[in-house]
C-alpha cells in the first residue's frame, strides 16, 4: 500500500522575487542584443526566457484544510500538507485534496431486518480523509468509494438487528441507538480505512417500516403497548388488593371467610381494572341467601 509521505516544498515568495528580478535583468539584455543585432545573447536570452516560464508552473498555493499529491513521471513524489504559497519541481503533477470534515447522508434504502421485516433505513456518516497517498491511489474514486461503502454498512447492520425488540435485553434498531451507532462507525471505518478516510461519526437518520407493512406493525406496536399497559394495571391493583385485606385483617374491622374474600377481591378488581366507571349495587340480602 503507497502510505503518505509529507515534504516541505521551497518558499515561493522568495523564489518569486529572484524569477522577477532574472525576467527583468534577460529582457534587459534581449532588447540590449537586439540593439546591437547580435543573435548569439538573443538567443541566450530566448532560452532563459522558456526556462522562467517553465518554473513559473512550479508554484503552488495550499489553502488551509487542503493537501496538494505530487505526482513525478507517473510516481508519487509526496504531499504538501502545510497552508501557504510553495515552489516544487515544476513537472510534478498537482491534484488537490480537501482535509476538510464532510458529512455523507446515505439514501433511504429498503432492506430487511434480522427478522426478515422490509423496512426503509438511512443514515449519516461524518469523515475526512487522513491520508491523501491512500485516498487518491488505492482507490479509484475515494469520494464514490466512501458513499458505496457506506450504503453497504448501512445494509449489513439493518440485517443485523431487528427493528424491534421482543424480549427483555434483546438489542434494536429502535431501541438501542448508542449501540447501533458504534456498531455502524466500526463497519463503515472497516471498509474505508484502505481509502484513507477517517469516520469521526456515524448514526441513523431514518428508521421506519416499510409501507406494506407499516400499519400492521403499528396495530402490533399498540396491542403490545395495550397489553403491557393492562399488565401494569393489574399487578398495581392486585397489590392494592392485597393491602387492603391486610389492614382489614391487622385492624380487625372485618374477619372475613374465604367466600367474601373472593367476592371482595372480585369486586375490587373490578373497579380498579375496568376501563368506566363503576355503578354500585346495593345488597340488602346475604352472600349465601
């Protein structure tokens, strides 16, 4: 693999100062040969003119957060990475690089959960590139491999974990994001490292099921939410139950028989469990009559 290898380049201030300075001094003796129709400094002249043209193109500026690769005769020379304005060999091939952070939000993409439910998916992955050597000569377009690579971990981890969760502890989509999104960053960092490319975050953007399945998920989502609520409901009335004929029983207001404890418990879960209010009926007679 080509690693980066960082080179400090020649000032170009200094160097464009002397390049003046000779373009003054041979246009001075080209118009002084000229005068004196001599063609042997005239041809000197014309000749230092063409080699100052040729190191005029050996200047480069580098912006901050950006990156010049150097390429000599078809091999990598090296890159700039300091900001400022620079003088190279002036045959080195310049292509730029942005260091720049960029965020990438991947399209919504349909696929398949753990538990075989199609559902829409799409994140947001936050990278820059770290080594300029690997993102412009490993691959062949860094920019379209990084967002290829990045649908594909966004599919790999939808099949991975299931949309919702069915038992207690039991990872999710929906539910876990903090996890999700480590397990994202470390799929897509794995498959653009040879790029170069540094992943800084990764997270999901959108998450829902898929139209021909979304409302009878969310018929399954409201039973599930109906019967927990229900089972809340009647373990707190069962304790409440439970209270109340304690202190009958501690306080001896009522010393009841197993019968009238049963209607009483029935009576009681009636009205703490029913969903309307209830109607109270007298009884004038007995349990047993």
């Amino acid at each position: 693999m080509i690693r980066e290898k960082a080179i400090r380049p020649l000032p170009g201030l200094p160097l464009l100062v002397v390049l003046l300075g000779v373009l003054g001094l041979d246009a001075w003796m080209f118009v002084r040969a000229s005068t004196a129709g001599n063609p042997g400094p005239i041809v000197g002249s014309v000749a230092v003119f063409i080699l100052l043209m040729i190191a005029v193109g050996g200047f480069v500026l580098v912006n901050p957060n950006e990156a010049k690769v150097l390429i000599l005769f078809g091999r990598y020379s090296g890159t700039i990475r300091e900001a400022g304005f620079w003088w190279v060999n002036p045959f080195n091939q310049k292509k730029r690089i942005s260091l720049r952070t960029r965020n990438f939000e991947t399209a919504k993409l349909k696929v398949n959960d753990a538990n075989s439910n199609p559902i829409e998916i799409g994140a947001i992955v936050v990278w820059r590139v770290v080594d300029t050597a690997e993102a412009m000569f490993e691959v062949d377009d860094y920019e379209n491999y990084m967002k290829v690579q990045s649908e594909s971990a966004v599919r790999s981890l939808a099949s991975s974990y299931p949309y919702d969760a069915h038992s207690t502890g039991e990872p999710a989509l929906s539910s876990h994001a903090a996890e999700v999104a480590a397990n994202l960053m470390q799929q897509v960092q794995d498959r653009l490292a040879k790029a170069g490319v540094e992943v800084k975050e990764a997270r999901i953007a959108h998450l829902a099921y898929a139209q021909e399945i979304a409302q009878a998920m969310l018929q399954r989502q409201q039973a599930s939410a109906i019967i927990a609520a229900r089972y809340k409901i009647v373990e707190g009335a069962v304790g409440m139950v439970e209270n109340a004929l304690e202190l009958l029983s501690q306080k001896g207001i009522l010393t009841l028989d197993d019968e009238r404890k049963a209607a009483m418990v029935s009576n009681l879960l009636v009205v703490l469990c029913g969903e309307r209010g209830t109607q109270p009926v007298v009884n004038t007679g007995t349990l047993y009559t």
